[in-house]
C-alpha cells in the first residue's frame, strides 16, 4: 500500500464505538441509509474501494467478486457465516475473505436456549394472548408446556456454538446432551457434559426432545432438515433453527407443525431475510425471531473490532487470523 489510508466501505450501520474504531485506522464510508447494498451497489464497491465489509443481508455473488477492474482484495465479513459470500468465486479470482468466530458464540448461544424456553413454555402464544387482551386470569391448565428438565436436546453439528448451547442445557437446565457430527469430539469440557456422539442424523432426531440446528448454510447442508427429518422425530418434540434459515424445508416444517408430526418451533433464521416462509406466520407453535442472535451490543462491537483486526492484519502484510480463503 502507499502512504494512503486503506479505503474500506461497512455496508451496513455497526455499532458507533466500533464504527470509530474503523475510522481511527482507516479512510471509511458508510452506507448512511443502513439499507442492504444491491447487486450494481456492490459491484460498484468492489471498483471503489480497497476492503469491503459485508453482512449476512449483503448477497456477494460471483458476478460481484468478477466485477471487472476489481480493486478490493479483501472482503471483512461481519460475522461468523459466511454462505452469502461467493466462496469459490473467491478463491477463483483471488479474493481474501475474513470472519469472527468466537466473539458471538454466546449471545448465539444464548438465543438458542431463549427460543427453547419459548417453545417450550409457550413464550410467544402467552405473550399474544396478553397483548390481545384475551387473558382472563390464571389457570390451572392454561397454555401447559414442557420441562427441560431431564429430557434429551439433539444438537445437529457440535462446533463453538452448539458447545456452548450444550453447556447452558447441560449444566444450567438439567438437559441430557446428544450430538451429530461427522466425528466424535474430545475433550474434558465434552466429558463433562456427558454429551454422546450419534454418528446418524436420523437416530439422534428419533431419540431428542429438542433437536437444534448448528451446521453452516450452504449446498451440503441444504434441506437436512426435511419431510423425512420430520417423520424420524418424536411428536412431542420442538425444532430449534439458529443457524442458517436454508437447512431446513420449511414447507415440509409448515406441513409437519400443521400435522402434529411435531410439537413446535423456534426459528431465527429464513432463508430469504427478512421474507419469513408462507405458512408459518399463522401458527401459534412456532416462535418466530428476526435473526438476533448475535444481537447484543457487546457482541456486535466484538464483531467489528475482529473485522478491523483481520484488515488490520491484511494491509500489515501479515496473514489475517480469521481468513476463511
Ligand atoms: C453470523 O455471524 O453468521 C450471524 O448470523 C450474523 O451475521
């Protein structure tokens, strides 16, 4: 680089303190609107700029990684997952690509066991209820739900996140621990959990009373979650999605609350944000959150300030210690 400061574009509104931070190393613009950038908008962004800072709302495609006379080298992604950026057309047109793992384990983490609980307890039916003016007092059989206690949480994947969701389940509500992955992990932290390694999706959907989603987006894991998921699981059992809106079918999901096939949902993730899937606002057992998981404001200036670490890195000339290709 010459003497100038890095031109680095955010592409939507992060939080001012580490928005700050950004402008204190680099030559930053803002996307002042906090509207997602088009298709012509990101082209343009990878003509004007030196790094670009995506999020997950920010579709980067190959025609924008190809855009001719590209003069960004480096895409800082605000987030952990990454199934919106055009990894292969990265890799193509040699295009550095960062993330931030580790800083939003727990607020995702700790979303996950909020939209357990409110499945389970029947958060959002209560919460309606109330804000209608239908509630008449309390009663001894009004909106039951279900104990964590003692019963089994199926997690689908096992990385950083669905660990830490085991611990709160584990240690914090009682819950036994069961996981999908390709292998089984070790570790003390794992031993303490008692957490048991089921090498097939469909035994351990069949054997949990909450099954939650933690795989990445993409093509491997599109629809693991399907009409025939729905008929291994349990019908008493709820489905948890935090992880990316893609792994599941969520018509078949619609057909399976509709059926009774399950008891209910909790679902922060769609696969068209913010389009939620047809169906699924008419049903009282399904809670329905707008993507918050990383949602505090800790996490999100975590979030940024490990975006500003990963460029910090590139410009250095060193090796970027989140860089995904
Ligand atoms: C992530 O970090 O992947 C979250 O879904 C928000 O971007």
């Amino acid at each position: 680089m010459s003497g100038a400061r890095p031109r680095v574009l955010i592409t939507r509104r992060w939080p001012e303190a580490a928005e700050r931070r950004m402008m204190d190393r680099f030559d930053v613009t803002l996307n002042e609107g906090d509207h997602p950038l088009d298709e012509a908008a990101l082209i343009d962004a990878m003509r004007t700029f030196d790094a670009v800072c995506p999020t997950v709302s920010d579709r980067v495609g190959a025609a924008v990684i190809e855009a001719a006379g590209r003069r960004a080298a480096i895409l800082g992604n605000f987030g952990v997952g990454y199934d919106h950026i055009d990894i292969a057309a990265c890799r193509e047109f040699g295009v550095a690509v960062t993330n931030t793992p580790g800083v939003l384990t727990d607020a995702t983490a700790d979303l996950t066991l909020t939209l357990m609980l409110m499945a389970a307890r029947r958060g959002g039916e209560g919460e309606r209820l109330v804000r209608a003016g239908g509630w008449t007092g309390w009663g001894p059989t009004q909106l039951l739900g279900r104990s964590l206690a003692g019963r089994t949480l199926g997690l689908v994947g096992f990385g950083r996140i669905a660990r830490a969701v085991a611990q709160r389940a584990h240690h914090g509500f009682g819950m036994r621990i069961l996981y999908f992955a390709r292998r089984e992990v070790d570790g003390d932290d794992v031993a303490a959990l008692g957490a048991e390694w089921v090498p097939d999706l469909h035994t351990l959907l069949g054997r949990s009373d909450i099954v939650s989603l933690h795989v990445p987006g993409g093509v491997e894991t599109r629809h693991l979650i399907n009409a025939a998921a729905f008929e291994a699981m349990k019908s008493e059992a709820l489905l948890i999605n935090t992880a990316r809106g893609d792994v599941l079918d969520h018509a078949a999901l619609v057909g399976a609350l509709k059926a009774g096939r399950i008891a209910g949902a909790g679902l922060d993730v769609y696969p068209h944000e913010p389009d939620v899937p047809a169906g699924l606002v008419e049903l009282e057992n399904v809670v329905l959150l707008p993507h918050l998981g990383s949602a505090t404001v800790d996490t999100r200036v975590a979030m940024g300030l490990k975006v500003l670490d990963n460029l910090d890195a590139w410009f250095a000339g060193k090796g970027p210690p989140d860089r995904v290709v």
